[in-house]
C-alpha cells in the first residue's frame, strides 16, 4: 500500500517494529518492561549463545520503532552478531526503562516540545535484561558470556551497569560515550573496582568527541590492573566515507583487557556506531565478546525473574507504534 505522507520523507515513518522480535517481561517489582530481541538460528546453533546487552540512545525515546531498523543494519551484514542472542530494551516513551529530565525537551514527530529522556534506569535495565535471559533459560544462552554494549546515552548506561553488575558482566563494550561517575564514586572507588577488576574493555569514541576524561578514566584503570600506563598505539584504515577519503581508527593497547579505539574520518561525526557494529572484519566486536566468558555470571540463571513473553507473530504497523 502507497504511504500516506507520500515518498519523500524520512524512512522512519514507514518503519515497522515485527511482533515476532518484542518480548515483555515482569521486573522484580511487578512493572513490565519491552525488549527487541534477535534469536541467533537454531539450527545453526552449536550450543548456548552469547547474550549482548544492547543499549540505544536518547534519540530512540522519541523514535522508539527505530530501534529495529538499528539493530537490522548489522545483523543484517555481521554474522557474529547473528549468532548472539541480542537483548534491546526500550527506554522509550511510557517505559519503566526510561528516565525522564526535569527540564530538557525535544521536538517529537509532530513538531511538539515534549519532555526528553535524561537516561535509563540503571537497575531496572540490568533486571530487564537478567529477565528476558530467563526466557531462553541455559538451553539457549550461556550465562558465562554476558555481555554489555551501547551507542551515546546507551554507552553511558553501559558503564553504569558495569559499575554496579561488572563482576556477573564476561565483556564491555561502550561507543561515544564515556562512564559519567557519581559524584560519590572517589569514595566509593574500592567497590567499583571489584566489579570493573576482571571485566575486559573495549571503547570505542569519535575523535570530535575526545575531552580529557577520555584518558583520565583509562589511565585509572590501566593503573589499577598494573598495565602499561602508556598504551600500544596501532592506526588502521578501516573503510572509506561517502566523501571518498578514509576512515581510520587508532587503538590504544593498555594490556589485553583493556583497550580504547578513536576514529576519524567516518560520516556523522559522534555517530561513530555503525562502523564499529557493521565492520566485524575490521574492528571483531561480537567475535571478540563471543570469546569473552566470567563463570560468575552462571549465578544469574535461576531464581522467579517471573518472565512473559508477548505474543508474536505479525507485523507490527506505523499505527501500532507509540506515538512520538
């Protein structure tokens, strides 16, 4: 059917959200929560998968049928990102995941000035997560290999989960954002370590965006695991950009847990995401996290996460959305 709005306006107004990828789930305290979630093929399965942790960005609260055609723009190209099963919760208008600001707003797709996300609800995301894991129960994912990934304010939440759950966590993996730190994290650093001590790192940030937290926050942790405090630079060409020129990305090598890459030259400047998701021959994230395993994280697989799964099957329409 021809859309209504005509064929010149942004492919997000015609952006579908399929039923059969929506999952419900009950938290701990009796609210529900929405993930998108990929099911690596079964018949092509080996034994229990990764399970990725995957964390939008602010955008998307507005947007919230974006989330789809994100997380399709790599599965899509990247075959071990197929292979994991990929857990996206919603922290969209009207979900539990969401914490609104008191007094930030953005334009919705009407023109009107709503109030806008300021973050996701930390705790309430690691426990959506820890739920829709128990759908698939260890027949279907391997609790030893947890792992944590988000884009911008996702990234940000992707570090304050590791903060907090870092010691269940097998591997993290932030892009464009870095860790915002409580202000009472100097006096409560010694807990923090015990959760980030073993957890690997790779980082991955646009050059534009570099400031000198950046360093200060790796330098720390170098220090803590008593790695080089003067990393290994190795500079890759890793694509070229609309414009023709190169994209590159430079990765500083603290010891094998912990690194940080900068790129430079892609389009869309903070947006330095979709090469890092879509590039698995050049950067190896979900390889490198599918080899990453924490035995703790087999401590997470039981207990009454009291799960439900919404029904699935069709396809969701433009009128089935949250309006944004």
């Amino acid at each position: 059917r021809e859309c209504a709005q005509g064929p010149a306006h942004d492919e997000v107004w015609c952006c579908g959200m399929p039923k059969a990828m929506l999952r419900e789930v009950k938290l701990p305290g009796g609210e529900l929560a929405h993930c998108v979630v990929h099911e690596p093929d079964a018949s092509m399965a080996d034994g229990p998968a990764p399970a990725v942790l995957w964390l939008h960005g602010a955008l998307t609260y507005i947007w919230p049928e974006t989330l789809y055609r994100d997380v399709r723009s790599f599965l899509d190209v990247n075959a071990a990102a197929r292979a994991c099963v990929l857990i996206a919760p919603l922290a969209t208008r009207g979900e539990v995941l969401a914490e609104v600001s008191e007094w930030k707003t953005k334009q919705d797709r009407y023109a009107l000035e709503v109030p806008y996300v300021k973050e996701f609800n930390v705790a309430k995301t690691w426990e959506a997560f820890v739920a829709a894991c128990r759908l698939f129960g260890p027949e279907r994912i391997d609790y030893s290999r947890l792992c944590i990934t988000g884009l911008s304010m996702g990234a940000q939440a992707a570090w304050d989960i590791a903060i907090s759950q870092g010691a269940h966590v097998a591997a993290l993996a932030p892009i464009a954002a870095r860790c915002k730190w409580d202000d009472d994290a100097w006096s409560n650093q010694e807990r923090i370590w015990e959760q980030l001590r073993e957890l690997p790192i790779r980082s991955f940030a646009s050059e534009s965006d570099l400031d000198g937290g950046y360093w200060k926050d790796f330098g720390w942790i170098a220090k803590r695991r008593g790695a080089d405090p003067n990393p290994r630079h190795v500079p890759a060409k890793v694509g070229m950009n609309r414009a023709g020129e190169p994209v590159e990305a430079d990765t500083y090598i603290y010891d094998e847990r912990t690194q940080f890459t900068v790129l430079r030259g892609h389009d869309g400047g903070h947006c330095c995401w979709d090469e890092v998701y879509q590039g698995e021959d050049e950067f190896g994230l979900f390889g490198w996290m599918a080899t990453c395993r924490n035995p703790r994280g087999v401590e997470l697989a039981g207990g009454d996460a009291s799960p439900m799964a919404v029904d699935s099957g069709s396809q969701a329409t433009s009128t089935d959305r949250q309006q944004g």
